[in-house]
C-alpha cells in the first residue's frame, strides 16, 4: 500500500490519459535520491504538497502555486549547476511540466 499521496494520484479517474501516475511518482522517489541536496529538497517539497493536497490541507490553486515555484527555482538554480547536476534539475522541471502541470492538475 502506497502512502497518502500515491494512494491519491493512483484514485485519480484519467480517462483522457493525461497523467503518467508512474512517471510522478518515479519523478518524486528520484528526486528524493538524487545526489544533490537541492534536488533532494525539491523532491520532498513535492511529497509534502501533494500529501497536504490529497488530505485537503491545500486547494488545488495553492498546490499548482507551490510546484510553480518549485519549478522556477529550480529552473534558476541549474544556471549555477554542474554539467550533471544540469540533467537532473532539467528532469525535474520537465516532470514537473509534463506530469503535475499538464497532467495533474487538469484533474483535480
């Protein structure tokens, strides 16, 4: 059994295909293992605000404000990165894109 988080992306009803349940939560265990501390951070961020939105302590608009942000700064802080460290900030803002923004969100 999953925890509160997955258990609510996995309830989500996708008729349309939009959201890859197993690509989020393999972005957010990724994140969380990464090497670099920032992305770690990033990762738990995540974690925290989706299990916060599953148990109605946020609205959607506060959760879609917080990965925003989440997003920006990480987009700003692979700028100063390592040519590795790069890869992984452009994978988490892409995830971020492709599975929360375009994919979540259009279903809560």
């Amino acid at each position: 059994m999953g925890s509160k988080w997955e258990d609510f992306i996995d309830n989500l009803r996708d008729e349309a295909g939009k959201l890859a349940k197993d690509e989020l939560k393999d972005l957010i265990k990724t994140a969380k293992d990464d090497s670099e501390d920032f992305i770690k951070e990033q990762g738990q961020k995540l974690e925290i605000y989706l299990t916060q939105l599953a148990s109605g302590q946020i609205t959607k608009n506060q959760f879609e404000g917080y990965v925003l942000d989440i997003k920006e700064l990480t987009e700003m802080k692979a700028l100063q990165m390592s040519v590795a460290a790069k890869a992984s900030a452009q994978r988490m803002v892409n995830g971020i894109t492709d599975l929360i923004i375009d994919g979540l969100l259009m279903l809560i």
